[in-house]
C-alpha cells in the first residue's frame, strides 16, 4: 500500500461538463437470474483507447447449488480481463490453464490467433447454501502487430497489483501506468485500467499521460462540474483536458479505462476481434468445422465435453 501525490487533485474543482465526449447509459440483460450491463461498445463509441467490450456481471445471488456456467467458446485479436468484487470463477483454456480467479486478482488471457476457455463456478462454491458474484469482464483489443501472436495467458493475485491511498481513497491499478505507477501484468500498448473506492466527498483526478480516458460508476455517485452521475454509466471524457470526479454523498466505487488509440478500425463479430473482416470470417469457419483435434481450435482439457455453436449454426458433436 502506498501513497503517491498524483492521485491527489492538483485543483479541486478541475473539469467541466462540457469535459464529458460520450455519456454510456447501458441496458440491463436478465440472463435468468443473473444480470449484465454492457458498457461497450456502445452506438455512439466503439472503444475507450484500445477497451472495445465492457460487461458489469451482476451483482447476483445464488442458492441451491446455482452458479455460473460460461461453456468454451473462442476468442480472436484480444485479451480478455476478468476482474471480480465478489465471488469466484474457475478459468480454463486451450492452453492447459486451470486457475481460479477472486476478487481484487485479474485474469489477462491473450486470444491472438486463436484460444477457448470457459468460466464457470467451481464445485466447493456451488456446495455452499448461498453464494454471490459481481465483477466486471472487458476485453482489450490487440495492436494489429500482435493479433495473429499465439495466445497466452496471466493471472496476477491481488497483492501483486499497486495499490494506491490518498485522502478518502484506495486505487487498485489492474493493467498499465498511472498515477506514477505500473501493473505488472504484460500488455501490448499503452493503458490503464483501476478499480477505485471513494468515500463520500473524495476527489480523485483522472491520469492524465493517456490520450482516451473513461470511467464506469459501479457503485455509488459521483460529482462533475456539480451534475451527479449514478451507478450504471459510463462516461468518456475529451483528450487532454484535466479532470477530476468527485464521490457523492454515499461514496462510489469507479471502474477508470483508457490508453493510446489503435491505429485503425477494429470489427466485432460474436466473441471475435480482429482488424479486418476477412480474418473474422476465417475464425468463424474454423469453430463452425468443429475439427479439435487438428484444427484452429482446441477445447480446454478437463473442460472438452460441450462448447457453444456459432449463433446460427448446427452444433458438431458435444
């Protein structure tokens, strides 16, 4: 734990709300008892620097054995970032990767060319009466040099990452650089992503070495050139500008986002990322085929028994 004087406002009231580029105000999606907000991309902007998908996953109850099962599926052209407030999830990937994943750890798996994993609630979780879960799932997409890498995978426990106090609050810095400090998990252009805690009335200003920058309210309020902004929105701000939030009047909890833009357009299809259409559609034939064994793909050992279709297409097998 540390203290660093660039998390403190150098002005207090820095900022105005003419600051704000994009105001995200995503729908919540009820996927049977368990609700997701997406954040990104969003019709009026794909991406915060290289940040191209933003899921808020819960916060969710679960009893009688409930959880979560995210079966294996692809990924192509990002890295995935799970970061958790509360709960457990259990990865495993193509690679051979079993980990567990709990709050204030970060998951960072590297699809490249080409990787599946799956996500789901472990056994002695489902064995307890009652459990929650509540985090945040973004991807990053890759730098058009390194999308065609081969995957990899790091996890980073809690007491590995910075974390950073000033007056009234405690920063979590969970990939790149700000506020004079640097994560330690290995990313591919510049960024940064903090899990923040506020207490009421706090200030904390936004780093401002980074060309985008953005904030996700996931608990609480906090305060912009006097107008209040509730849990639930995302809001991303003009280069440049010096800006500093203040928490509200039952603090907040903050998801901060951004880095150097990519240098060209990236396109989305399913759970695919890549810088033109053509490699999409190969990643689409490849799991449509279904050949695991010698194939683009791989199912996650230990995690081989199922896996999810392309949406539209007939499953092969599982």
């Amino acid at each position: 734990m540390s203290w660093m004087p660039d998390i403190e406002p150098k002005c207090p009231e820095a900022g105005n709300i003419d600051d704000i580029e994009t105001l995200i105000v995503p729908r919540a999606r009820d996927l049977g008892g368990f609700e997701v907000r997406r954040a990104l991309p969003a019709p009026r902007r794909q991406m915060v620097g290289p940040f191209i998908f933003f899921d808020q996953m819960g916060p969710a109850e679960f009893i009688d054995e409930g959880g979560i099962d995210v079966r294996p599926h692809p990924h192509i052209g990002l890295a995935t970032v799970t970061y958790l407030y509360q709960g457990e999830f259990q990865h495993r990937d193509s690679l051979g990767t079993n980990q567990m994943i709990y709050p204030g750890a970060v998951n960072w798996m590297v699809a490249g060319n080409g990787v599946t994993h799956s996500e789901r609630t472990s056994a002695q979780t489902r064995a307890q009466p009652r459990h929650s879960l509540f985090g945040i799932q973004t991807w990053v997409a890759l730098p058009e040099a390194d999308e065609d890498k081969p995957a990899t995978f790091e996890h980073q426990d809690k007491d590995a990452l910075p974390f950073i106090t000033g007056e009234g609050k405690q920063v979590r810095l969970i990939l790149g650089n700000a506020w004079g400090e640097r994560a330690p998990v290995r990313t591919f252009s510049e960024m940064f992503y903090a899990d923040a805690v506020l207490l009421p009335g706090a200030k904390l200003p936004l780093p401002d070495n980074h060309e985008d920058r953005g904030l996700y309210v996931t608990e609480g309020s906090v305060l912009i050139a006097g107008q209040e902004f509730e849990a639930g929105q995302m809001m991303v701000f003009r280069p440049g500008d010096p800006i500093t939030i203040t928490a509200g009047e039952r603090g907040a909890r903050l998801m901060l986002l951004g880095g150097e833009t990519l240098n060209g357009p990236r396109y989305i299809s399913w759970n695919f990322v890549a810088s033109s259409k053509e490699k999409l559609d190969a990643a689409k034939e490849a799991w449509i085929k279904g050949d695991f064994e010698h194939g683009r793909f791989r199912l996650p050992p230990g995690d081989d028994a199922e896996f999810i279709p392309f949406p539209g297409s007939s499953p092969s097998g599982h």
